[in-house]
C-alpha cells in the first residue's frame, strides 16, 4: 500500500488537542512542534520518522509490529484512529 505521509501527517496536525486512547485504554492528546509529536501523558517526543516507518505496518491489530520503534503505543493509537486512517487501511 504507497500512503502519502504528508496526507497523514496533515490528518494529525488537523486533531492535535484531541482525545486519542491507547490500546489498553489510557486517553491521551498531543502537540506538534515542526515534525515532533508530543504526547500529553509521557515526556517522550515522536518524530515523524517513525510515522513513516510505522506506516509500512498498517493495518494494525496490535502493537507488536511497532514494538522496534519509538512509543510503539502511541504510533498505534493514533494511525490506527478512525480520523487518522479515513478508512484507507
């Protein structure tokens, strides 16, 4: 599947300040300064980078493909998003 990570990326700029939950259900929001998410629940920043390497693995049913990348949790809950993915995967 060829996914244009600047569609995605606009799609996350778009919901910034938005509940997300985790998986295991934690609810979370975040802020994006240049190509760096910040989560609102860890002090763990999140390049885009790992975005796109995320985006090779969707769809996803869990974390465990991502578990190589940076905040494998998040990277799920938020491409794994209905307002995210838009139905594409």
């Amino acid at each position: 599947m060829n996914i244009d990570i600047n569609t995605v990326w606009n799609r996350i700029i778009e919901h910034q300040g938005e509940d997300f939950r985790q998986i295991r259900g934690q609810i979370f929001t975040y802020s994006i300064k240049g190509s760096v998410l910040k989560p609102s629940t860890t002090d763990r920043n999140i390049p885009k980078s790992e975005f796109v390497k995320a985006l090779d693995h969707v769809p996803l049913k869990n974390t465990i493909p991502l578990q190589n990348l940076q905040a494998p949790s998040y990277l799920y809950a938020i491409l794994m998003d209905c307002r995210i993915c838009k139905g594409l995967w």
